[in-house]
C-alpha cells in the first residue's frame, strides 16, 4: 500500500489535486475533513478529545488501510498548531510498520493566490477556512507548521499547474 500524503497551506488546491490523483490511480481519497467535520458536531476545535480522536482515527484508517491490502491511499492535510508533534512520525511508523510506503507531496501557492482562493464556493461547502482575515491572523502567529514535515519526495506549485497536471505528476511519480 502507498500512503500519498498531500499536504500544504489552506486553499494550496489538495483536495482538488487529490480528487484528480484518485480518478487516475483508483486510489481511495480519505482528506482531512472527513474526521473534522464528523468530530466538530461534538467538539470545539482544537479541545483534547477533538485533536486526540481527529488523530487517533486518521491513524487507525492508515492501519487498517494497511492491513487490508489496498493499493494506495490519498490523504489530505493541513499542518496546524492543534496537530501534535508525534501525529506525521506517528503516521510514518504506522505505514512502514506494515511494509508499507509513505510518500510526502508539498502543495505550495503563493500567499496571494491562497488568499484569493480562500472565497471559492467549494471551501464554503466543506466548512473550510475562508476568512481572509482570520488566515491572515493565524498566519502571523505561526499556526500553520509546515516546518515540522517531512522533506517531500515531491513540491508542486499550484498555481503554475492545474489541478489534472499536479495529478499527473504525482501518479507518475508513483509509477516511477
């Protein structure tokens, strides 16, 4: 099994890419929201049982995912501060734990292009972040920990490539 591991800034294009890789590669796609949005009907965001469940369940879909023999999974995330520092080794150990590969591709896009994007349609639709403002604010106090990832195998820029030529270029990556 591969683990692509999509990550990058708010409105860096992931779940668009990702949704185009698993149309190419018949992988699943399990982005980041799917646990957010389930555990914010009960939790504030950011208190211990929302981060310590949010991560528990991404992992346990990495194990189990693991262990039922899929080709590969997608998955989608945004490095912030309610993450905690042992979630990505964590995941790393799970994947490889089980024989598996884990593969890091960095989504970047200019500040600009971000904030912009930040208005489309499809965040309102998923309760992503949308407010510039905000962004701006939690930006500047560092929220945002893309410091702490692992080295990509691969960064793409998405704002000099479409959505479909991202996804072209990771799923030959994978094929390489």
């Amino acid at each position: 099994m591969k683990l692509i591991f999509l990550y990058g800034l708010p409105a860096s294009g992931k779940l668009t890419i990702a949704r185009k890789l698993a149309a190419l590669t018949g992988y699943k796609l399990f982005h980041n929201h799917l646990v957010v949005d389930t555990l914010l009907a009960v939790f504030d965001f950011g208190s211990q049982p929302f981060v310590e469940l949010r991560e528990e369940i991404w992992l346990s879909v990495f194990a189990h995912t693991c262990r039922a023999g899929l080709p590969g999974l997608i998955f989608t995330f945004a490095p912030e501060q309610t993450v905690r520092a042992t979630f990505v080794p964590e995941a790393v150990s799970t994947v490889r734990a089980s024989g598996d590969e884990i593969v890091f591709v960095e989504i970047t896009c200019p500040l600009d292009e971000l904030k912009a994007r930040l208005a489309d349609d499809s965040r309102h639709r998923h309760g992503k972040l949308t407010s510039v403002a905000l962004f701006e604010a939690l930006y500047e106090q560092g929220a945002f920990r893309l410091e702490g990832m692992p080295e990509p195998q691969l960064s793409l820029d998405s704002s000099r490539l479409s959505p479909s030529e991202a996804a072209a270029l990771i799923a030959q990556y994978l094929i390489d």
